[in-house]
C-alpha cells in the first residue's frame, strides 16, 4: 500500500497506526520549510516496520503547493503502473476532487483514499490481513460503562489472585494465572491450560 503523508497537515497525528506498516508498504512524506519535524519514535516505528520510506520537500513556497505535489504524485504513480492501494493522509477535503477523478471520472478506475491516519487508512483499504482485522478491533465504537466495568472485574480477579498465591511459590506467576481465567470460561478448559502452562503438580494446584 502507498501512503502519501501531508505532513504540513497531519502533522504527527497523521502517522497514528504506523507500527502496522509491512515491508511491502510506502510511506512518502511531503513536507516544507515551515514544518519540518516529526516525533522520533514514529519515524523509528515506521523503519522498524521495515517499509519503504521516501521524502518529499516543497521547493518553493506557494499557496496549496504541497496539495499540487501530493495530487501530481497520484497521478505518476497510477501512470506509472501502481496497482496497489493509495491513501492521502491529510485532513483537507479538497483532496476529495482527487477521490472523485480517480473513482468516477477517469476510465481507468482506482481506489484512492482520504484518510487522516495511517491506521484509516489501512482499515479503509479492507485488505484481508492480521494489521487490518487488528486495527478494525482496536477502532471500533465501545461503551465507555462497559470497558470500565470489564477493567474493574479485571482487577478485582487480579486482587484475589495476589491474595491466594501471596504465601506460594506461583506469586512470581500471577501474571500467567490471570490470563489463564481471562482466556478461559469453562472449568474444563482453565483445567487443561493450567497443566499446559505450569506442569501436572503447579498446575492442579492452580486449578
């Protein structure tokens, strides 16, 4: 996938998502004098992903110029042969007009997307991948009562885990025991995962 990054206007907000990057990805930022920077630790996510990272500076300053560049850049790339998907991330809508060309205007019908982040983007796209099934989970619409209700059930269990183990040898593997419960619902199965996990005589003890 192709990511053109309007950086003047996204800023870093834009690059939320970026850990989700594949090698096989492009991130090409356009940027200019008057904003320059980048927060260190999303350019460092962006290498670790291992994708492909191109920079493109505004030469000289006029008005929407970056907005001419990204739209141009759209333009070689499809006429280039790209055949992927391209997202413009950017907040500003005048880049619908290019949306609009590219879906219904042209003959030669592509998908561009106007996104304002990187994870947007990748979720907008609905390649059938882990990242894309990831983020889709991690964006989703939740109550705000019922995440509370399941963070504080979360802690209450942890609470009388500490308790039960204070005194034993299996304090140190609380952590474990509580993911044992938290992936587990019938008594079968949390007797199955606790001998997987810590052995016949740990485990019997745990269950």
């Amino acid at each position: 996938m192709y990511f053109l990054i309007d950086h003047e206007n996204v800023i870093n907000n834009g690059y939320k998502g970026s850990e989700f990057l594949l090698p096989e990805d492009t991130v090409e930022i356009f940027y200019s004098n008057s904003c320059k920077n980048i927060m260190s630790g999303l350019f460092k996510d962006m290498e670790m992903a291992g994708c492909n990272i191109k920079i493109c500076k505004l030469y000289q300053t006029r008005k929407n110029a970056l907005d001419f560049y990204i739209t141009s850049r759209v333009g070689e790339l499809i006429g280039n042969g790209y055949g992927g998907n391209i997202a413009i991330v950017s907040g500003d809508q005048g880049f619908k007009s290019v949306q609009e060309y590219w879906t219904n205007v042209t003959l030669n019908k592509k998908k561009v997307y106007l996104v304002p982040t990187i994870a947007d983007a990748i979720v907008c796209a609905g390649e059938v991948n882990a990242r894309t099934k990831i983020l889709r989970e991690r964006m989703k619409s939740v109550s705000i009562e019922n995440e509370y209700a399941k963070y504080e059930e979360k802690n209450r269990i942890r609470r009388i885990l500490m308790e039960k183990f204070q005194d034993t040898n299996l304090f140190d593997k609380v952590d474990q025991i509580e993911k044992v419960f938290e992936n587990n619902s019938s008594k079968k199965i949390v007797y199955l995962d606790s001998l997987k996990r810590f052995g016949k005589r740990e485990g019997l003890f745990v269950y």
